[in-house]
C-alpha cells in the first residue's frame, strides 16, 4: 500500500512536469470532492474544491507562472497520508522572476486511493509536524 500511494504522487509530479494538467486525468487521481490548500488558498479566501477548484487552481498557475516544476526529494507515508518534500522551480509569468522554493505537500487519500485532500506548506518544518514527524 505504501509504495502505491507514493508512487501515485510520483506519478502526478511527473504528469505535471510534463505539462499534463488538463481535467480529462482529474477522475484517475482526484476524489471528487478533492480539497486543495495552497497559498494561493489564503488569496482567494477558501480551498479549492472539487475537480472545477482543481481546474482553478491550474489556472491561478499558469497565471501567474510561465515555467513550474516540482522535484520530489523525498516522498514517504506517514500512517495513511503521503508526505512530499519538494523544490519548486518556477519563474514569474510577468516578473521574469526566477524561483527556487523548498515546499511540502501533505495527502490525504479515500478509500478508493484517489487524493481526497492536499495541503501545501511553504513551511517543510511544518508539513513535518502536521504528520507527526520531528523538523
């Protein structure tokens, strides 16, 4: 079970590195009532819900990002949900600005083992402590 739910965020990481994010894939990974917090959550005053929030959220991407990618450096389960520690490299659509973040990303999965809740940290130490492990 384990290297099932790891491998499934791998998979959506290298899915979206690739450029694959349309809503066609949404119902293969996502629950239906897929909960998303990102800091772009706290902007827009509320998660993203659902496979419309997701298509959103996307959108809030690509607006704001001409280039992102996300590189796992370490996966792992914690008791049911995924741990991801991530670098994220982007660069500002109108800014130019390069980025270069260390984020997390915990998940939450359903029964059925689609994602039924992501929440993602800016903070790792954080994400950490929001699984119970040590920062």
């Amino acid at each position: 079970m384990s290297a099932d739910r790891v491998e499934l965020v791998r998979s959506l990481f290298d899915l979206w590195n690739a450029g694959q994010h349309d809503a066609a894939a949404f119902p293969d990974y996502f629950d239906p009532a897929i909960e998303l917090e990102s800091p772009f959550s706290s902007i827009r005053g509320a998660p993203y819900q659902g496979y419309a929030g997701i298509e959103e959220w996307v959108r809030d991407q690509d607006e704001q990002f001409a280039v992102w990618s996300i590189s796992a450096d370490e996966l792992r389960q914690v008791g049911d949900r995924v741990i991801a520690i991530t670098t994220v490299e982007a660069r500002g659509r109108a800014s130019e600005i390069a980025l270069h973040v260390h984020a997390a990303a915990v998940v939450d999965f359903a029964n059925d083992q689609r994602l039924k809740r992501v929440r993602i940290y800016t903070d790792v130490n954080e994400a950490r402590k929001a699984v119970g492990l040590e920062p």
